[in-house]
C-alpha cells in the first residue's frame, strides 16, 4: 500500500536564467532624480515526465528615470518536484502555492545579488502570497470562461 502514498518531494531548485540590461549606461548613472519601480511576478508549471514537474517563478523588475530605463533585471528561478498519488483538484494548489513558496526565496535572492552586483542598491522583493495570488488567478479564470446560458 506504500506505494499509493501521496509523494511531495523536491528534486533541485535551481537559477535557470537571469539577465540584465542597463541600456541607458553610463548617462543614466549621472541622473540625480529617483527612479521608479514596477516588479512583475509569474508563476508556471510544467510536467516533466510521470509525477515529475518544473514549477517556476520568474520576476521582472525594471527601474526608470522618466521614460529612459536604468535597469531590467529578468529572473527565474525552478524547482524540480516529485509529486504523486495526489487527487486531481489538489494538484493545482501544490503547485500554484505549495512548490512556488519554496523556490520564492532563492528568487528573492539572486535578484537582490544580481542587481547590487550591477552597483545599484539591491531591490528586495516582497514577500508574496502565494495561496491569495493563486485564488485570484483562479476567480480571473473563471470569469474569464465562456458562460453557457439556458433559457
């Protein structure tokens, strides 16, 4: 019967690509006026072979000074997970909330490295919540759906 347990376990997490650009350099670094912020987070799950899947998180953090950019960082970080003998409707949450909360972390990380490595104050990302994100995702899906009306 052991065989039928449920199984979560992770294989690896891992960077599985990081860039930055800093297109406007060195003019920008002169610029004295305070640069704006906009950070984008996205979440994605694929299977990799049987109860075997890749669960990323990638974040995107861009700074402007008006129009012109001053850095985009793009990151993503994986995971590796073992995930078997769940039910069907369980599946989702593990991996919209479940695998994205462990790797987030290692995300936060080599963000913040990557961006201070550059000469810029780091750019610490916010802790995330990811069951309130998923939930979210899931109202905007369904709304979304084609609505079947009978009269």
């Amino acid at each position: 019967m052991a065989e039928l347990d449920p199984v979560f376990q992770i294989q690896r997490v891992y960077l599985k690509e990081a860039s930055l650009e800093q297109p406007n350099s060195p003019a920008i670094l002169l610029e004295q006026e305070q640069p704006s912020v906009d950070i984008q987070l996205a979440v994605d799950a694929t299977p990799v072979a049987e109860g075997i899947f890749e669960v990323g998180v990638t974040a995107t953090v861009q700074t402007k000074i008006q129009d012109k950019t001053v850095f985009l960082v793009e990151c993503k970080q994986a995971g590796i997970f073992e995930i078997r003998n769940l039910p069907e409707e369980q599946m989702g949450p593990i991996m919209g909330i479940a695998c994205p909360q462990i790797v987030y972390p290692y995300l936060r990380a080599n963000v913040a490295d990557i961006i201070t490595r550059a000469g810029f104050p780091p750019v610490h990302l916010a802790e995330i919540n990811f069951q309130a994100m998923y939930e979210q995702q899931q109202a905007e899906a369904a709304q979304s759906a084609p609505q079947i009306i009978t009269q």
